[in-house]
C-alpha cells in the first residue's frame, strides 16, 4: 500500500474552480503558464509558497463550480501529492482521477489539522496527523483501472493498442 | 418497485434495468464543446491515438466564452476548433450564434430522453427538455469522442414537488435559488434533481432552463423535467410513448422529497460570494450598486429580457447605474429586437452587447473593480468571477434586476 508524508496547506469550504484557477487566466497556453494564478482570489501568495510532496487539506464541496480540468491539472503541476477533503464536487472528482491526481475523502481531519503540520497517508487506509489516525476508504475498482493504467489518456491509448 | 425519470432515460438507453448506485456505460446522444476547451480536447483526442469520431454529426462546437476575441490568444481556440472541425467532418460549428446551452437546445440538438455530456458544467440545462445531460473535464470528452460511450453512476434523486401559483414579482430563477440555498451548495452532489407539479408544468420550456441550469450549483449531477407539450412544441417533436413516460414512478426510490408552495415564493438574492448565501430581498433592501447584468444561459432568454422591460419601461437607469443586456442567442436577439423589447431596453438607458458567454465568465463587457456591487441574473457569485476579488456579486431574476437598475440600489421589483 502506497505511504508519504507532507506538509499541510489547510483551505476551507466550497474551494471552488474560479479560485483555483480564474477563467481570466484559462486561455494561457499551458497549465505551466496558468500555475502562478492557482488560488489568486483567494491566497494570491499561495501558489508560489507550495512545495512538491505538500499536501492540501480542505473542507466540504472541494473543486465544485466548472467542468475546467485545468483545476486539479494545476493543483498536480504544483506539486501537491494529494487533497484532503470533507467530501468533493462530482466534475472535479472525475476530472481528478483521469489525470491521476489522488483524491481522498475524510470528514474530521480538516476540523484537527493545522497548517504547516507534517502528516502521514497510507492510501486506502489511514491518514496520521499529530499522532491520531483518521480512516480513510478505498476507491471502487472502475476507478482503480483508471489510475492503475495511469489516468484515462493511458487508458484510451491501451484500448487504441499503441502502448 | 418504480423507477425515477432519471433512471428511466438510462434503462431506456443501455436496454436493461438500472437502479440508482449501479455503475453502467451509456451510449452518448450529443456532445458538446465550446471554444475555451477544444485545444485541450484536441490535444488530448490525438494523444489518445484515436483517427475520427465516433459519429461526427453527433458533436456539436460551439464558440461563446471567448467571442468576439477580447485577447489576441483567444483567437488560437478558434484556429484549434476550425482545424479539427475540418480535419474530423463536423458540420455542427456555431461560431457566433449564441450561448452554447442556449443553441444546443434551440437549434434542435438535443431532444427528450437522450443523454447529453458538454464540456462545461452549466451541460445540466437539457434537463429542462427532459435529458440527462451533465458536465465533464475534456480528457473525458476526448474518449467519448472516440468510443460514444461513457461510464456513469445511475444517480440517486432529489424530487422537488412545486405546487400552487408564483406571486407576480417571483421568476423560475427565485425558485432555484431557494432551492439552492436550502440544500446547500453540494447539497445534491453526485444526485438527479427531479421537478415536479403543477406550478412546474404551467411553466414555459425557458423557466425550466433557468432552474435545470443552476442544478449544478447544489453539486447536482443532473436535473430533469417531464417532457410534455410544451417540451414537444418546444423541440418540434411528437413525444413517443417512451418519452411521455418519463415521469417518476408512484412508488420509486427517493433519497428525499422536498415540497414547496408557490404562493410562499418571495424575490431573492445570492448574496457574495457563495450561490447557496440566499437572502429574501426584503433583507438587503437599500444596498447601493454600481451596475446591473441581464444575460447568460440562465436568463438570457426572450421571456426574461421581456420581464424585465416590463419593468424598465418609460423609466431609466440610475444616473450611476450600468445596466449591461446580453441576449442568450441570435435568434432571442432578433426576437427581441422585432417585438419591441430592444428598444425599451435601450431607451431606458441599457448597453446591449452580441450574444456571448461575455460578463457571466468575467472575462468581457463590464468587469468591475474592487468595492463594486453588481446585481446579475447569471448563475455565479464567486469570487473574482466578473473581475476583481472584491466585487460583491447579487444573483436574482431578470424582474429584480430590472427594478435595481432603476432604483440605484437593491429593491424589490
């Protein structure tokens, strides 16, 4: 079972796609190019503070508003391992595991948790912070062949038969 | 056991019995694209080693948020999106006609029991036609495009039971956002949302999109109306028995009903910056704004622009007042213009602008600045969504919007 530990940026409720990524900015070329501006509305200074292996731990509704897969395409070029939330927005749900960003759904550990604080994940089991283990559940399996055939790019390119 | 209407359009299109909680791969009616993602669905269509489309006059194209261009880099998605349209033989490209869930039901597109996907999360307007059409990413779109299919979890659903008559200053668009603020901004994630009774059934096909079009600001997966004659006359169909069905059952399943009186309706706002901050606006009475938006998919339509001339009519616009109008297509453009709604609306001091995504994204034709208040009858209030991050953004109906404009501040119509 796949186990990391990372630093917490802790958000709050209903973190919604014009704060991860504002509309004003999805016509920049890249995902590269639009990574600057995740969370400006909200935490303009955010973006540039976070560091590869770091982790973001959010309250309910998580990524609810746009289908715009730029959202947790930036969140993963940022660095982030995986988010942490009371529960997800159903786009951006699906948006995140076809591109292999991890998404785990865990109602008390944003109520505990402080930013900055070093926590501990074993995927689809627990998360550890400040010496509680908080249970964590396993993804349905439709889902698992998509991020074990590494995100649905991959997927397709299998059923294509050129990988 | 009986079946909501949702899972009698899956039944009907996979050919056996769904339940709500069964994960099923469907067979996609209609797609659509619009010009913000199509580099991306290109891009992403290529990767995958797909060669052509599942059926060409199955996807539809469509350019609104970015037209006309107010970037010199908007224009490369036009370059992408013709390029691809040519190289695949998609005749279905509107590049500027209107408000992509607007077309795509005007034009004909999309008709009662399909299934519908767009790449845009506002897709959960075709409901209103009796469709189940919802929104995903483009990586999602790009595999639809090369298999016609898509894996979906038959959703759970909410019934919302409507009875009695709207008091005269109440729109569809107050309904919602009640609604909205009672469930709560994910209050119906990864659910259908089902409207019924009477005061559903005496509504036009226009006032069931502005409600189906906003299911997705409680987290709904998708929301549905009975197709009935008004649908049909609507999508110039005759219903089939299938398609008169599609009615929930007497005994189906339900995670919740919720009931509402008409009568009991009153004007509303979401307040900023959340669209379940939902207010009576009795309450915010007397709040000084600097501008006022009509337009979007929500209520951009020829009846809401008419609401709201009703209202402006021989009077004019606070003096310090914007009022911006965008029609939802060409077609309710030239409607208007012909039946005299235009010109109230601009002799009542309104900018109208072409038919656009435009201010609903934030991304043309009236940003606003830091301590500025809007009054808008789109379906977003959140932050940095019509410029900068300290714009308060008030939701409400056409009439309200119409009655601000005048007064200068928040009133009700």
């Amino acid at each position: 079972m796949e186990q990391f530990t990372g630093k917490v940026w802790v958000l709050g409720d209903d973190i919604d796609t014009d704060i991860i990524i504002p509309t004003e900015y999805l016509a920049l070329k890249t995902v590269d190019d639009m990574k600057p501006y995740a969370f400006s509305p909200l935490r303009p200074e955010l973006a540039g503070q976070i560091k590869e292996g770091d982790i973001i731990v959010a309250g309910k509704n998580f990524g609810c508003g746009s289908s715009r897969e730029q959202a947790p395409e930036i969140i993963k070029a940022l660095g982030i391992k995986c988010v942490i939330a009371k529960s997800f927005a159903r786009i951006f749900f699906r948006n995140s595991i076809n591109n292999g960003l991890l998404l785990i759904e865990q109602d008390a550990l944003h109520d505990h948790v402080t930013e900055g604080e070093e926590i501990s994940v074993t995927v689809g089991k627990e998360v550890v912070a400040n010496g509680t283990s908080y249970a964590i559940s396993a993804l349905p399996q439709n889902l698992l062949d998509i991020i074990n055939a590494g995100g649905l790019v991959k997927a397709m390119r299998k059923l294509n038969g050129l990988d | 056991m009986g079946y909501t209407v949702i899972e009698k359009i899956i039944r009907n299109n996979i050919g056996k019995d769904v339940k709500a909680g069964e994960i099923v791969t469907v067979n996609v009616d209609r797609v659509m694209i619009h010009d913000i993602f199509i580099p991306f669905v290109a891009s992403k269509f290529e990767e995958m080693g797909f060669t052509k489309l599942w059926d060409p006059d199955k996807v539809v194209l469509i350019y609104d948020h970015l037209v006309p261009a107010s970037q010199v880099d908007d224009t490369r998605h036009f370059k992408v999106g013709n390029e691809f349209a040519a190289k695949y033989g998609m005749k279905n490209v509107h590049r500027s006609d209107g408000i992509c869930h607007q077309l795509m039901t005007e034009a004909g597109y999309v008709k009662p029991g399909n299934i519908v996907f767009g790449t845009d999360s506002h897709t959960t307007t075709y409901g209103c036609v009796g469709a189940f059409s919802s929104g995903i990413g483009y990586t999602e779109m790009a595999s639809i495009l090369g298999t016609g299919t898509m894996w979906v979890k038959v959703p759970e659903t909410i019934r919302v039971e409507i009875n009695g008559t709207l008091p005269d200053n109440v729109m569809a668009k107050d309904i919602i956002l009640k609604l909205i603020g009672d469930l709560g901004a994910d209050g119906a994630t990864y659910k259908a949302l089902e409207f019924t009774g009477d005061t559903v059934a005496n509504m036009s096909v226009a006032s069931r999109m502005s409600m189906s079009n906003m299911a997705i600001e409680a987290g709904a997966k998708c929301a549905v109306f009975t197709p009935d004659e008004k649908t049909a006359e609507y999508c110039e169909v005759t219903l089939t028995d299938k398609e008169k069905d599609l009615v929930g059952d007497a005994d189906a399943v339900y995670c919740r009903t919720i009931t509402y009186q008409a009568e009991e309706f009153v004007p509303v706002c979401a307040c900023p910056s959340n669209v379940d901050n939902v207010r009576p606006v009795s309450e915010l009475e007397g709040t000084e704004i600097d501008q006022v938006f009509i337009g979007s998919c929500t209520n951009g339509r020829l009846e809401d622009l008419m609401a709201a001339a009703e209202v402006l009519k021989g009077k004019k616009v606070a003096p310090f007042v914007k009022l911006i109008v965008t029609p939802a297509s060409r077609k309710i453009y030239t409607q208007a213009l012909e039946n005299g709604t235009m010109k109230i609306l601009a002799d009542a001091g309104a900018m109208i602008t072409h038919p656009s995504c435009g201010l609903c994204c934030g991304r043309t034709g009236g940003i606003l600045t830091d301590g500025e208040k809007v009054v808008a009858t789109n379906n977003r209030n959140f932050l940095g969504r019509m410029g900068s991050s300290k714009v308060g953004i008030y939701l409400a109906s056409p009439k309200t919007a119409a009655a601000c404009a005048v007064a200068g501040k928040i009133v009700s119509a």
